[in-house]
C-alpha cells in the first residue's frame, strides 16, 4: 500500500481512477481477441456440427421411448425437496446472522448498562429541597431560601413626592 502524502484528492478517488485505466487499456485489447475468438469458434463450429447431427438423432430416438408422465412426477419430488432443502438452508442462514447480531448489539447494550448501573449506585441521593416561607410582597421564594439561608430583605423604592 501506498503512504499518501500531501495529495489534493482522497485515496479512494485516486483508486478508482486507477480501476479504470487499466479497464480502459483491458478494453482496448479486445478487438483482437474478439477476431481470434471468432476464428477459433468457426473451426470448432465445423466438427461441433457434425457431432450436433449425430447427437440429435439418438435423441430423437431416445424421445420416442421415454416416459414423460413419470419424468414429470419425478421432477415435480426433486423441485419439491430441492425447494425444502433451500428453505432449511435459509432459516439456518437466518438465525446465525440474528444470533451474531444479538451478540454484537448485546454486549454494547449490556455493558453500558453496566456502566450506568455502577455510576446510578455511586451517585448520592439528591437533597430534599424544601419551600421557604414566603415574605410579604414577594411571588417567588429565593435561590438562597431554597438552599437553606435565610431571604435577605428588599430595599423599597422611594416613592415620588406628590407636587
């Protein structure tokens, strides 16, 4: 791997970039190997032709005494047990994938439950807070009644002298 130093681009877009280049020079070699393909295969067509004819005759030969009633109800069984076998093959699947998923999520729920278990324990029991007596005049009790001292008094304002 290379050590990327001071690049304008993230490493996975330099990657990328390279993917396709060399899908770009792969691409470009393909029209020879279509036209040697291609040569290839007719050679083959000529001897595979031959064989094909042969082939098709016996089949022939071979559809005209088989019993397609009892292939149906054979393959009707096979499909039949193939599809059970996919099936118990999936819920197997299934439940490993939902077992290892517990087990992932599991431990992180169980252990920080367990940190928040110890750190409940650990923490004091609030103090009961207690409402002052209210003075004359004020609508709310103090933040320092509230804690226990004692409310400081008001200063009045004056009142403007009457002209």
């Amino acid at each position: 791997m290379t050590d990327q130093t001071k690049t304008r681009f993230p490493a996975p877009l330099y990657a990328a970039a390279g993917a396709g280049d060399l899908a770009y020079q792969q691409l470009r070699k393909l029209p020879a190997v279509v036209t040697e393909l291609s040569e290839k295969a007719a050679a083959s067509l000529r001897t595979y032709n031959e064989q094909a004819n042969v082939k098709a005759a016996q089949l022939r030969e071979k559809a005209q005494t088989t019993d397609f009633d009892a292939l149906r109800g054979n393959a009707a069984s096979v499909a039949t047990s193939l599809a059970q076998l996919a099936q118990e093959r999936t819920v197997a699947a299934y439940t490993a994938l939902v077992a290892r998923g517990e087990k992932v999520v599991g431990s992180g729920v169980v252990s920080t439950a367990d940190v928040v278990n110890a750190d409940i324990e650990t923490t004091e029991a609030p103090k009961a807070v207690e409402a002052a007596p209210q003075a004359t005049g004020s609508a709310a009790p103090s933040v320092a009644a509230a804690n226990g001292a004692a409310p400081k008094p008001r200063k009045r304002a004056a009142k403007p002298a009457a002209e």
